[in-house]
C-alpha cells in the first residue's frame, strides 16, 4: 500500500481502526454497530482485496483478461502496460516474499467489548 494514496482516500490522521466486524462467510464481512465514514472506506477496502485475492486465485488468465478489459473499456491500456512493467521492474519476487508482500494482511479483526 502506498501511505499516500491511504491517507488521500481516509484525510489526515484517521489512519487505520479496528471495527467491529462480523464474519458473515468466508467472502462477505459487515460491520455492526455505527461507523464513520472511514470505517465504510475500511471495509469497503477490505472487500476489495478478498475481491483482488479471488480472483487472483483463478490464475494468470483471467486477471489477465480483466486487464485487457480494463484497458479496452477506459482506452487505457498503454498505462496499465507501463504500469505493469514499472512492477515487474522494481519489485524482486524474493524480497517481496521475504517481507510477507505476496497475500494482502490478514483483516483485522477482534472481539468487541471481550475480557
């Protein structure tokens, strides 16, 4: 995650919070309770990624294919293009597993109001 894209999506000093979450099946999470705007932004973030995850888990083509469609449908894909090469290009498989980069982190959840 890029800090500053994290602190342009949420403003300044909210930073991230545990919420109250309930597990609802291994694809859906939902908050309970009241939450702030920023929390919504913290599920919602969370649901990508498992989103991201799912799909990365159907192999190479299909997010491939997402990518081209990507491309085609907002005539970007020459940047998707650099884009890829800048990470193919800046980031080295061995450090990225060695500092746990591979998975997205593991959603932070807690018992509420627990001893």
């Amino acid at each position: 995650m890029h800090p500053d894209i994290e602190e342009r999506k949420r403003g300044s000093g909210q930073g991230h919070r545990a919420l109250e979450i309930k597990h609802t099946n291994a694809d859906e999470y939902r908050a309970t309770g009241s939450i702030t705007q920023a929390q919504v932004a913290d599920l919602d973030d969370i649901r990508f990624q498992r989103a991201v995850s799912r799909l990365h888990r159907l192999g190479e083509r299909p997010f491939g294919e997402m990518l081209i469609e990507l491309g085609a449908r907002f005539l970007i894909r020459t940047e998707i293009e650099k884009l890829i090469e800048r990470y193919i290009n800046n980031l080295d498989p061995a450090t990225v597993a060695a500092v746990g980069g591979r998975q997205f982190a593991p959603v932070p959840l807690h018992p509420v109001g627990a001893p």
